[in-house]
C-alpha cells in the first residue's frame, strides 16, 4: 500500500550515513525497515507521516505475490516481519523459505529453498518463522531445524551455514536473528523438550561462533543457587529466548526476555525461583557476559513466561529522564525498568500468593503497580467447575482434576510484538483474554528422553469465551490510555507512525488501521488468509508504503 510523500526527504548526511551502522539502526527507520524491530530498540515507530488519519480511508493495495505456495500447509504459520532495503523486500515463509520481492511491483527477484526434513519432531507451537536478520550485505535467518542461515542479499546464494543447534536435541529457531556491529545473535526454542536455553552470537562474515550466554545458570555463576543441589535439573531447565533481542549501542548492552522453566507445568522437580527463567535480562554485547536480570514470575508452574520481544524508549517520569526498557509477559501486565540497573522505574511489589507445597510454590509473586492489560480473575466458573482463589492469577494447582484461573499460557501478551509510541510514551500491546485450564505436577517426575516432550502436565484452557484485548499503556504511569476488547484473540503484532496510526493485522485475514490516540478503526483492508504477521512502513521513491 502507498500514498505519496508531501515532505520529508532525507538529509545529506542522512543519505551518507552507513544504513547499517549502530547509530543509523538505534533511529527510527525511514527509507526502509532493515532490522526486525524497526531499530535496534524494537520500537517498531516509523517517523513517515504521508498516511496519516484524514487520507488513510485511502490507501488502495498496489500489488499483491503469491509465494509459490511455500508454506500453506495446515502445519505452517506465516508471522514473519517483512525486512526492507535498497528496493527489495524479504520475508521468510513458515517452511524457512526466503523470498527478496521488488518493492515497486512485487516481483520475485530470488529465492532460498530452506527444504527442511518433514520429519522434524521437535517443534513446539507450528511450523513458522518471525523474519530475518540483514547487514554485512547478508540476509540472516535461523530455520526450525537448529540452522543459522546467512544469504548473499542481492543474489540469494547462501554464503554461510552453521548447524547452531541441533533439532534432535530439542531446539529450534523461530524468531529473526539480531545484526549488530558484525555479530548476528540469535535465541533459541525448545523449553518445551526439556532443553538448556541458550542466546550466541556469531561473525556475520564467517559464521563463527563468538559467545554463548545461558539463561540457566551453572554452577558457580549467578542465579545457580535458585536451581536444587545435587540435581541437574538445570540441565534441562529451559529459558528459551523466543524473539529478536534489542540492543542500546550507547551501554553496551543487548537485552531479551526468557521463557518458562522445564517441565512446564511440575516444579516440585526443580524448587527454587529458577532463575533466569520468565525474566527480562541484559547480557554485555561484545562478550555475552551477564549484567543485570528481573525475574517476573518466581518459580513458574503456570507457564506465564515473556516470550514478546522487549522494546526500549527513554522517556521523563517523575520529572527525570530515564533510560528504560518493558516487556508485557503473559501474566498481562508490562514491567517496567530501567535498562541501566535493571530496577523498577514505576514500582513493582512482591506479594504473598496461594501455596501448593507439592508444587514448590513460590512464597511471593512480583506485582507491578499499575493496570494490568487483561483479565486476572474468572468470574463465574465453567460449567462442571468449582472456583478455587477466585480463578485468579497464580492460582496453583496439583493432579489431573483441572483449576481454572486466568490469564492461561496463551496470556495475557505472547509473541506478537508490542510497538512504542515516543511523542506520546505510549506502548501498544496486543494480548488475549483466555482462561486457563491447569494440571500438572504428578507426571514427568523423572526427565523425558532427549528431544521428547517435558511437560510435567498437560496444556488446557478453560471452557469459556475467548477474545483478544488491544491496548495503550503509558510507559511513565503502567496506567492504561485506553483498551478494546475484540471478538477473537490477537495474534499480531503492530506498528505506529508519527500520524497516529496503528497498523495491526487480524485473524480473520484483515489488515486494520487504528487511531494511537483512542483506538478507533480507521481503515481495514481483508488480506485473504489470517494476518499474523507485524506489517512494516518505508518510504522508495517518494512514496510511503505498508507492506
């Protein structure tokens, strides 16, 4: 989609900067959108104002390619964020299959066959890909069978390949790998099959491997005594990291957060807070060298990981400007830091929550002042179901008989990336309202074999409505602006411009535009197929356009 520019072109120094230098990517991005998040803070912000609310009703679609139906099988998900540059477009399929499209007439300039083994067991929530990574003239990306992928960007001949890790062993790689100062960082999934969690970083020229960073500890490193003595349940820990990391240039510092301990749903295996699992963590960027972390869930049976990516902004609150750093987990609330220390900017509290000694609960649980986004209580049972605490978060549970609490594994926020608004310090969160059915901490008592499930329970959801919830938080208060509810889950991420306008995709294949200051649709345009994937903004040849 596009509407031509009345303004705006870049400065001089602005056209002889390096695209790819680390102060060219931390700016927001105009004449292309080179790194998953739009910059290096993950605020997906576009400055382009050419779209804006009076001409929006507008915007027509200009061309519209086929993928040579790479990826529409039933098992696929396409989530993928277009990456922009020099007149290309790339995106990634669910079947790892790389495509470079011309931005003025979607033509396919080339192709990556990824041709992954169709016996690949190991995945844990559908065949799919978040985007890929580009600098060093390369395109990264990392393939659901433990490769990390670097492609020739004009040609797509594939440069480099490195087996990162490998599937049989439990992990895979479904977010978009991270290009800073000649490194490419990359997490990786599998918390699910009982794996160590790992975030490395590699040369982006050799595919060598230059650091590794465990988001479980080991022995003698920080956070190791949050795991139990004499076990090696931290071999199997998990803390996976689902998404692309930001990263401040000026600090030094690469920042993610980390998912659920393993098994998911048994801590009596693992007492202990766990760490640094379902945590916010900063890592220094040149060594991988731990610096700071905030856990957000101590001890998580529940699986209320942070698997959205987290976004950095700096903004006045009580009068002082700070360097922050939030992250919405599934718990539904946003934590809010600062991402010098790592302490809480707004205040979050430690409580006292419910016990369950077969489970090794944790005593307290952090609570963040401020609104949540979604729903923590169930107000009125499912039938054939007895209220336990009032259905309400960190509500635990033992044995096979279900208890219904809310927000369930789905959240509250998951994947899909939230996008901030600097001019209004307003982060946009894409979330869901359902309720969770809870069973677990009787099976998985002894680890399942390498590259098997690890659970410890089963995964349920309550017999209740579903719906998703949209929302603007003021990072300075954690109060929301202002909060919709729709009919279906969220299940994509968005992207504002300087305008006000909220670009999201839905389930029922629409492509919506929202107003920033309230939420009100604007503009909607139906894609044909489910839009899960985070739209991106550019400006080519005086031109603004959504792709």
């Amino acid at each position: 989609f596009r509407t031509t520019s009345s303004s705006a072109k870049r400065t001089a120094a602005e056209a002889r900067a390096d695209a790819f230098s680390p102060a060219a990517l931390t700016s927001p991005p105009r004449d292309g959108w080179r790194t998953n998040g739009g910059n290096y803070f993950n605020q997906r912000y576009s400055p382009l104002a050419s779209i804006n609310r009076s001409n929006v009703s507008q915007l027509k679609g200009v061309w519209r390619t086929h993928l040579n139906g790479s990826g529409v099988g039933p098992q696929y998900s396409g989530s993928a964020q277009p990456i922009v540059h020099d007149g290309r477009i790339y995106i990634v399929t669910g079947a790892n299959d790389v495509f470079a499209l011309d931005v003025a007439t979607g033509a396919i300039a080339w192709t990556y066959a990824a041709r992954l083994d169709p016996s690949i067991s190991t995945i844990c929530c559908g065949w799919t890909n978040r985007g890929a990574g580009l600098g060093d003239g390369k395109l990264f990306f990392g393939a659901l069978d433990g490769r990390l992928v670097a492609l020739d960007e004009k040609t797509g001949k594939e440069v480099w390949s490195v087996q990162a890790e490998r599937w049989q062993d439990g992990y895979s790689i479904t977010s978009a790998p991270l290009y800073y100062d000649g490194m490419v960082v990359t997490g990786f999934a599998g918390a699910e099959y009982g794996v160590r969690g790992k975030v490395k970083a590699f040369d982006a020229r050799t595919g060598k491997l230059l650091w590794t960073f465990h988001p479980i500890p080991g022995p003698g490193e920080t956070g190791h005594d949050t795991w139990p003595r004499n076990s090696d349940a931290w071999q199997r820990g998990g803390g996976t990291v689902w998404q692309t990391p930001a990263v401040d240039p000026a600090l030094g510092l690469i920042y993610f957060s980390t998912g659920n301990p393993s098994p998911d749903f048994n801590g009596a295996v693992r007492p202990g807070d766990n760490l640094f699992t379902a945590s916010m963590v900063a890592v220094d960027a040149r060594t991988g060298k731990y610096r700071w972390h905030f856990q957000q869930v101590h001890h998580d049976i529940w699986d209320y990981d942070a698997p959205s990516p987290v976004v950095l902004f700096d903004a006045t609150i009580k009068g002082v400007q700070r360097k922050g750093i939030a992250q919405v987990g599934k718990t539904g609330w946003a934590y809010i830091l600062d991402r010098v220390t790592g302490k809480p900017l707004i205040g979050i509290d430690e409580r006292a929550v419910p016990q369950e000694p077969r489970q090794a609960t944790a005593k307290t649980q952090p609570y963040p002042r401020g609104d949540a986004i979604v729903p923590q209580q169930v107000d009125i049972a499912p039938e054939g179901y007895e209220l336990v605490n009032g259905g309400r978060i960190f509500t635990p549970f033992f044995g096979e008989k279900g208890v219904i609490a809310s927000p369930s594994l789905f959240g509250g926020a998951n994947w899909p990336p939230s996008s901030y608004d600097p001019a209004r310090n307003y982060l946009f969160v894409c979330a869901s309202d359902v309720p969770g059915n809870f069973t677990g901490g009787h099976k998985d008592n002894q680890p399942t074999p390498v590259g098997k499930e690890y659970l410890g329970g089963a995964v349920g959801f309550a017999a209740l409505p579903r719906s998703g919830i949209f929302a603007a938080v003021d990072v300075r208060t954690n109060k929301l602006a202002w909060r919709q509810r729709w009919l279906d889950q969220c299940y994509s991420g968005s992207v504002v411009t300087a305008s006000g306008l909220l670009f999201v995709g839905r389930n029922d294949g629409r492509l919506t535009a929202l107003d920033a200051d309230n939420g009100r649709l604007l503009w909607q345009f139906q894609t044909g197929a489910g839009m899960n994937s985070t739209a991106s903004v550019f400006e080519s040849g005086g031109k603004q356009y959504v792709v």
